[in-house]
C-alpha cells in the first residue's frame, strides 16, 4: 500500500510541476513550442540541414520569386527596352499542409523522482520527447510515401518521393565517384551557379562504401580515410549520410538512394500548435504524456533535385 501512495506523491508532484508547461487545453505556450521545436531540430539530423518554418497555421503558403532566365539585353541610349525584351520574374507558390501525428512517452517513478529533486522536470520530458520524436520525424522527411501501406508513413510525401525531375540510376553498383559525378552532371545548369551550398544525402551503408573505396588509393588521402573517415566529398560537395535512409529497396532488398541539393531547398513546416495532454498510472507509478504535432515537407524548388535509385548497400 505505501508503495502505492509513494507512487502518487511522485506522481501529483509531477502534475503540478507540469502545471506551467501547459495551458489552453493542453497547447504549449508559443514560448514553449519554440523551445520544443528547437531541440526537435537539435536531435534530428535532416532538420538541422534543412529549413524548419514555424507554422502559424495547418496551412502555409511559400511565396517563389526567381529568374530562371536572361534578364539583361543590349541596350540603346535614351531608349526602353522592347516589350518582348523586358523580363519577368518566374512566380509560383508551395504550400506546406501539415499533418497529425501523435507520439507517447512513458515516464517511470525513479526517473519523475530524480527530476524533481532536481527541478529538471520540463527539460527532461522535452529532452526524452525529442530523442524519441525526432527520429520518427526524420524517417517521414525522408521515407513518407501517400502509397504506402504502412500507415505512418502515408501521411505525407517525403523528399525521396518528391525527387522526381532529374533522376539518375545506379544500375545496382555500390557508390562510387561516377554517380556524384552522373549527379552533377544531371542537376540543371542554373542552380549549378550555387553548388557551393549543395550535399548529398544517401544511407549510412552507401556513404561507407564510398570512404572505403577512397581508402584504397594509395597516398596522404587513402591512409587518412583508412584511419579517421575523413570528411567525404565529391568536387567540393560534401556527402552527408542519414540513418533513416533506407537501405532495403529493390528486389534483393539491398538497395539505397541518394540525394543532391541544397539543404535549405528543403523545408520543413511546424505548427507552432503542440499539444501536450497526461495521464498517469498510479500502481505503475508511470506518468503517460502525449505529445500532437503537425509538420510537412515540400522542396521549394524541385527541380533543383537529383536524386539517384538503385544504388547497392549489401553483399
């Protein structure tokens, strides 16, 4: 029985220590929400790269403004330019339409307990939160698929499903210097202009392969990926991997992608709306918290995509 009433005394401390961490139903203050957001992105690995817009709304439109082609013309003095030379700027919009998910996360009494004494409470549900959520995030940025059968990921579309402009295929061959290189070469001309600012993205297992390639030349640069890694790149561009990159495609289920662009291309959209509710079980001693989110993600130029299939990881 006192196991039981200790139990609720951590549990009622708990409540009330969260009694300023949620308010209006159960949304976070906008404060709150930023912060939480922040060490969502901290954890994650494709948001960090990518560009998170906090969303005031389910729905939120990106306004595009480029000039995709020539805008100087020979001039004549003290004369305007011809009507069919004049330029126009290329305007379009995408729109970020987040969706629900929901995540639950378990505290047990020695952790509540620990986190009290201390009045870490707040920091580590958020930090408990985010290293389970963000994963499961990056998995959606990169995996979500509409067709999908599983559930979770059919809610969205994710970047591997977007890239579809300019696509290249590795023919079932581990990576190699020829596929950044067919990449490249297949990423339209006028974004090539800021290339400097590009990555490749692919699995862990394919950017492994890469390295130990490199690690069979002879010379400064062989010995140093043999030894240390090295920082993997290819014409300056450096190869970035991401663990939720699937490694299982293809027939024989040994088959990854990857991904040129510039990370900033890719936006991810967060309703600033996050709800936390509790329950609690009080023989377990357990406090349940629920977190409802809402995100989306959408290239703001998809055409400044390439993307690789069919690129070998296993034996």
């Amino acid at each position: 029985m006192s196991g039981i009433m200790d139990n609720r005394s951590v549990l009622a401390k708990a409540d009330m220590a969260l009694a300023d961490l949620i308010a209006d139903g159960g949304y976070l203050v906008p404060e709150q929400a930023q912060k939480f957001i922040r060490v969502l992105i901290q954890e994650s690995v494709l948001m960090k790269q990518a560009t998170v817009v906090p969303m005031k709304s389910p729905k939120q439109l990106i306004e595009k403004i480029r000039f995709g082609s020539r805008v100087l013309r020979a001039g004549t003095e003290a004369s305007a330019l011809p009507i069919g030379d004049r330029a126009k700027p290329d305007l379009s919009k995408v729109e970020l339409d987040a969706q629900l998910f929901k995540a639950e996360v378990r505290l047990d009494n020695e952790t509540l307990e620990d986190s009290i004494e201390r009045d870490q409470l707040r920091q580590t549900i958020m930090q408990l939160m985010a290293e389970a959520i963000s994963r499961d995030i990056d998995e959606v940025l990169v995996r979500g698929d509409v067709l999908s059968a599983d559930p979770f990921l059919a809610k969205i579309n994710g970047v591997l499903k977007q890239a579809t402009s300019n696509v290249v295929d590795g023919l079932s061959q581990k990576t190699n210097k020829s596929m950044f290189r067919d990449m490249l070469k297949s990423m339209p001309s006028e974004f090539l202009r800021n290339k400097n600012l590009m990555k490749f993205f692919t699995s862990i297992d394919s950017k492994i392969d890469y390295v130990d390639s490199l690690g069979d030349r002879i010379g400064v640069l062989g010995d140093k990926m043999l030894m240390d890694g090295g920082d993997a790149s290819y014409s300056g561009v450096p190869i970035m991997d991401v663990p939720l990159f699937p490694e299982n495609l293809g027939v024989g289920s040994n088959l990854t992608n990857m991904l040129l662009t510039d990370p900033k291309n890719i936006h991810v959209g967060m309703w600033r709306n996050i709800r936390l509710e509790t329950d609690k079980l009080v023989s377990e001693g357990v406090l349940i918290i629920v977190a409802t989110l809402r995100f989306d993600v959408k290239f703001v130029e998809e055409r400044a995509v390439v993307k690789t299939t069919n690129v070998k990881v296993g034996a």
